[in-house]
C-alpha cells in the first residue's frame, strides 16, 4: 500500500514530528511511504520518497500558510505524474484531503486552557508580537479544524481518552474514536541507561552532586505549565532545588517572574538536542503541570527512565498514570501550593523517589513503540479499506 505522509516537518526533537518518524521508519517494510514535508531528518530516508516542499522564510504562521496550500499542489502535481497515494495520512491539520488522521492537539479546546496566556498586558509588552502571531495562528488552525475534523467519512485516532471526547465535543463524532496511545524508545529511555549517564550529564550542566533538580521539556513553556512550576519552587525554598527547562521557546518573558520570585540561578534554559535522554539522566524528577496537552511524551519518557513525575490532569498521559503509585498528579494546573507540596514530599522523601521512580519504569514497559505501530497499521488497514469503498 502507498501511503502519502503530509507533515511540515519530520524529526526526533519534536513530540508530533518523533512520533511520525518512530511510525514510518518502522512500517517501511510494510507500505511504500511518500512524504511531504519542507524538512526531514533523523530517519533512513534510503527506504522512503521524500516529496521535498522548499520552505517559505518568515514567521511561522506564513510559513504554515504556504504550507498548506503548497502540499496540495505538490500532491496534485504528482497524481497528475502517476504517482496516486492508496492512503493520505495527517498527524493534525494539514491538508483537507485526508483519509485518516490521528489528533494530537486540539486548537478549539486548546484555546480555552490559554485565554489567560494569551492576553496582552503592560508586563508583557516586550512580548506582544510572539502573543499577538500565536494568537493568529492558534485562530487559523482552530477554523480549519470542523473542515477536518467534521468530516464524517475521514478516519479520525485520537493519543487520549481526553482527546478523544474533546472531538466528540467540539465536532459531534458521532461514531468511535479509536485512542492509540504514544509509544515508548525503552532502549534509549530505561533506569539502566539514565544511570550509567547520570555523572557526565550532570557535570556537563554544571549540576553539583547534592543539587535537586526538575526537568520541563517542551515547546510552548506557558502551556506546559511554567509559571505554575516556578512559582511552587518559589515556595519550596529549598536551595538544593534548580530546574532544567528545554525547548525551543523563548525564555525572555519568563525573566520577570524568575528575578520577582528571587529564583535567579536556579533555573536553566535549554535547547532541544537529539540525544534528549541526557537531560533524564541529569534530573531527579519531571515536573510538567500541563495547561492542555493530548498526550504529553516528556513525561512518559521520564517514567521510562525510572523518574518520579508530576504532570496535571490536564495532560492526557495522566491516562496511564495512577496518583501516588507510579506518579503524581496535580488536579488543578494552576494549584502552585498543592504542586510546591508534591515537589516539597519528592525532595525530602527518598523512598518515595524510589518507589514511584520504580513503579514509573515497569508502567511505561507497556507502551512500546511495537505496541503503538500495530495499533497504527490496523488504522490504517481500516482507513483504506473506507477509502477505496468511497
């Protein structure tokens, strides 16, 4: 079966993007896989065809628009070429034409969770122009989404149970949303390999031995819960405590907050890296209390690795979660006391450390990337056979 795989971008730094790579680089024996990105990296692109779309420079939300019209002329060039998809798959919104897509995040919902985030305030002023494109953007892609989402004859998966109501809400999906949950790299990701890094990777973050840390991995820090984390740490105020924070947002506007609550030294911004197990290895505990989030990957990596998580009900891997077995959850995302007494128990509690750290690691041995494509090519299998009936 061919399969056109419409992507902007294909990676292993980024959660969407690292779970499309995981999925076509292990069902290539399988499909004949075409893929039309602007960017691909970190897989064997000797097994696949990659439909190169050049990429237009300027803010993203341009560059998404030329995107998106460009996929669909790239697609219908090559139809006209011989070259006929049995399958167009979409991790998201886009194209208009696809037969299945899985849903990650939900723009109309997500939203909602950042209303606040996204207001434009005289403390903020240096940031108004990343708020203000955000906003657009965010708007743009909740529009587009009831043209693909509100298509009863598309093949809808959702990474959540959380994910998968919110579709039947927004967009009244009427029949059953299958929830096919992320799967796990237990090779690079496990307690064994987090210890053996665990020395070099602190030292290469300046991290001294009787230091604390936490770990927030992610993209967009004020929907991961940032401001939350910060300021609970602010009421721990114990100085063994610091924070690894990595992604590729911008870490200016969290400034102000880190010098108002008094935390400056203690909190460390990093970029993004292939090798993402290093910062595991360097934490003691992920703390990653989600404004929204379908199914975020960081926390069940750390699990994987064998670290004590907190995330938030808010982040549809809670799913996997049981609260103080092998995680913890905070109820309410913004709660920084009840997240300040949870961080409070993790550093002055080493059995619990171990024990949830523990139970973390044999829960996440369940959720295999091999669990995860079976799941994905039986949704397939079922999207083409709908496809070629219509």
């Amino acid at each position: 079966m061919r399969i056109a795989v419409v992507s902007p971008f294909i990676d292993k730094r980024h959660g969407t993007e690292r779970r499309v790579a995981e999925l076509i680089s292990r069902l290539a024996d399988h499909y004949e896989f075409h893929l039309y990105s602007m960017r691909v990296e970190d897989i064997d692109l000797s097994r696949l065809v990659w439909h190169r779309i050049p990429r237009f420079p300027g803010p993203y939300l341009l560059t998404y628009l030329w995107w998106f019209i460009a996929n669909h002329f790239w697609r219908r060039l090559d139809r006209s070429r011989g070259i006929v998809p049995d399958l167009v798959y979409s991790p998201g919104i886009n194209c208009l034409d696809a037969d299945a897509v899985t849903v990650h995040i939900l723009f109309g919902s997500f939203r909602e969770s950042l209303q606040n985030a996204l207001q434009l305030s005289q403390n903020s002023i240096l940031n108004w122009p990343r708020i203000i494109h955000r906003r657009f953007f965010y708007r743009l892609i909740a529009t587009l989404e009831p043209y693909v989402y509100g298509r009863a004859d598309m093949c809808i998966a959702a990474v959540s149970n959380q994910m998968a109501a919110d579709l039947r809400r927004f967009y009244r999906r009427s029949g059953e949303v299958p929830v096919i949950y992320n799967g796990l790299d237990l090779e690079c990701f496990s307690p064994q390999r987090r210890a053996r890094l665990r020395v070099a990777s602190r030292h290469a973050l300046s991290i001294q031995d009787d230091d604390f840390v936490l770990l927030l991995i992610g993209n967009d820090w004020r929907n991961k819960g940032l401001n939350c984390l910060l300021s609970a740490m602010a009421q721990v105020t114990d100085p063994r405590l610091r924070a690894l924070i990595v992604g590729g947002d911008n870490p200016a506007p969290f400034r102000h907050l880190i010098t108002e609550l008094r935390l400056e030294g203690r909190i460390q911004f990093c970029a993004p890296r292939a090798d993402v197990e290093q910062y595991y290895a360097a934490a003691d505990a992920y703390g990653g209390p989600s404004l929204d989030d379908a199914f975020a990957q960081p926390p069940a990596e750390a699990m994987a690795c064998g670290l004590p998580v907190i995330t938030s009900r808010r982040n549809g891997g809670s799913e996997i979660i049981t609260h103080g077995r092998d995680g913890l959850i905070l109820e309410d995302p913004t709660d920084s006391r009840g997240l300040a007494d949870m961080i409070r128990d993790l550093i002055d509690d080493a059995s619990l450390r171990n024990r949830l750290g523990a139970a973390a690691a044999e829960t996440a041995r369940r959720y295999t990337w091999e669990r995860n494509v079976a799941q994905m090519r039986d949704f397939f299998e079922e999207a083409a056979r709908q496809s070629s009936r219509r």
